[in-house]
C-alpha cells in the first residue's frame, strides 16, 4: 500500500515539474519574439513633447510634422520668455530660452538675450510684448508676430513701439527647435528685410 502511495506522488510532482517547465520555455519564446519585435520595429517608442505652459486649444504631433496650434503656442511662450522680461528676472528666462533654442541658433540668441540683459540691469528696466496680430505658417514652421513693445521704468512706461517679431522652429529628431528669432520690418504676411532684433 505504501509503495503505490509512493508511486503516485512521484508521478504527481512529476507532473507539475514538466507543467512548469513547459511554462519556462513558453515564457522565455514569448520574451524573445517579443524582443525580436521591438527590435526590428519601425515604429517610435520614446516621444518627447516639449508642451507650452498654457496649452490652450487642442493640437497634433506626428512623426515629422506639428500642428499649426502648436506652432503658436510654442511660438507664444517663445516670445514671452525672449520680450516680457525684467531686470530680475532676464537670466532665469534666457536659460528657459535657450534650452528650447537648436544649436545653429544658439549662439545669436544667446548674445542678443545678453545684450538685452545688460541693457536692462543697466537702466533696472522692463519690458513687455502684447502682440496685436498672429499669423501662423504651419509649412514653413514660422510664426509672426506684430505688437506693442513697451518699455518699464518703475511704474512709468519710457516708450512703446509697434514692432513685428518672427519665431522659426524646425521640427527634427522627434523634437520642435526654435532656429530663428528676429525683428521683420513691416507687418506679418509681407516679405521684408529684416535684422536680427536686438530685444
């Protein structure tokens, strides 16, 4: 009697020994066909999507191409960090900026961003951009902007001036970089010459 309870139970363990191992093998084929997938995929599997503060309206992102909604409030916050600026807080913006700006680029925008720092640590001045007209060319990755600048001494506004402002992005590697930043002379839509704006 004991013999066959002994024989039984050998079997029984068995059993579950060769029910787990076909489960390790059946796991380990899963894992490398699942492997196997994501390496020879075509697909992006890590997006990184630098988002406005004030998102605002709805918007798309594909894999070489954005939205023209999220060219202007890119755009928007772009020309919040580089013209709504004060003596206090122009080095904490230019930082934001820059991290935001592509490498051909950085470098003109950083020395105006300077520039304009010095210039406002100088006369402990502010200034502010309320743009007036938006126009969006979702083509060509450009946003234009016309307003009014104005310039703060304390509490006294020292000059307000009807400016125009481009913001050029280029959309590569997944990521929107800013590639141009400059003053247009005349209204959005128009072919002007234009300079660097000096901010």
């Amino acid at each position: 009697m004991k013999w066959t309870t002994f024989v039984s139970d050998i079997e029984a363990r068995l059993a579950i020994r060769r029910v787990l191992i076909y489960a390790l093998f059946a796991s380990i084929a899963t894992n490398v066909a699942l492997a196997t997938y994501v390496a020879t995929s075509t697909k992006d599997w890590r997006v990184e999507l630098v988002v406005p503060p004030g998102v605002e309206r709805s918007f798309w992102v594909q894999r070489d191409d954005v939205s023209g909604d999220y060219l202007e409030m890119m755009a928007t916050h772009v020309i919040g960090l580089a013209l709504n600026v004060s003596a206090a807080t122009v080095d904490g913006q230019t930082k934001a900026l820059l991290r935001l700006v592509a490498p051909s680029a950085y470098g003109e925008v950083q020395k105006m961003m300077e520039v304009n720092a010095m210039r406002l640590k100088t006369t402990s001045s502010a200034t502010t951009f309320w743009p007036a007209e938006i126009l969006t060319d979702a083509h060509n990755k450009t946003v234009t902007f016309r307003g009014m600048q104005s310039t703060w001494i304390a509490d006294r506004r020292t000059s307000q001036v009807d400016r125009t402002f481009v913001v050029r992005f280029a959309y590569t590697g997944g990521r929107l970089v800013v590639v141009e930043l400059s003053e247009h002379a005349g209204k959005p839509g128009q072919e002007a010459a234009h300079g660097r704006a000096s901010m």
